[in-house]
C-alpha cells in the first residue's frame, strides 16, 4: 500500500483502516480457499481450476500475514517506478518505508486477533 505524506498526516484513521482490511483480507483469503478462488476467477473471468489453483498457491505462498515491507522489496518497486517519482529517482526506499501502523496494530493486538479469527496455515 502506498500514500503520500500529507495524506497520512490529515487521514490517519483512514489510512489504519485501510491497511487493517487489507491484513483480514489476506487472512480470509488464507483460511476460505474456495471462497478465496471464487472472486480469483471472477477477476480473472476464468473457471479453470489449475489456474485458480496456481493462483491461489501463489498467493499464500508469497504473501506475508504479517505485510511488512521490505528495504529490498521497496527499492524493487522504486526502481521501476523511477521515471514517474522523485522517491524513486532518488533511490529513497528509507524515506518511503514506514512500518509505524504496522507495528501500532502488532502494539493493540491486532494481528493476534486475526490469528484468532482467521486459524490455521
């Protein structure tokens, strides 16, 4: 997920909030396979179950619970994205990597809660 400074700064709920329904999102995903395939194909506009399993499998295999961002990671998506931001240009993955809600969610127990809510793998 991605934001500029200034809308962090005067929306901060809404930034938390964004960023904890995309962590229950990867949790259902992880724990509803069929239900999880099922909007797969429709977003795919495919039925074909070696795909939506491919995909699937892909997707638990390469998508943390837990999402933080990489230095490595973040650098990847700065290089590419060099010619369109003046981060990137710079190579300034530390200034636009911030784990600060991340960790106030593991702080109020969020992550737990979901553990809870989302068992399994």
């Amino acid at each position: 997920m991605a934001t500029t400074r200034s809308y962090i700064k005067s929306n901060r709920d809404v930034v938390k909030s964004a960023l904890k329904g995309y962590i229950e999102g990867i949790n259902f995903i992880f724990n509803n396979k069929q239900t999880a395939q099922k909007v797969f194909g429709k977003y795919m506009r495919t039925n074909d179950a070696e795909v939506l399993e491919t995909s699937y499998q892909a997707y638990i295999n390469t998508t943390p619970r837990k999402p933080y961002p990489t230095l490595k990671g973040l650098q990847f998506l700065l290089d590419r994205l060099a010619p369109t931001i003046a981060a990137g240009e710079n190579g300034e993955t530390r200034a636009v990597c911030r784990h600060e809600f991340l960790q106030e969610l593991e702080k109020e127990g969020f992550f737990n809660e979901m553990a809870k809510r989302y068992p399994g793998k």
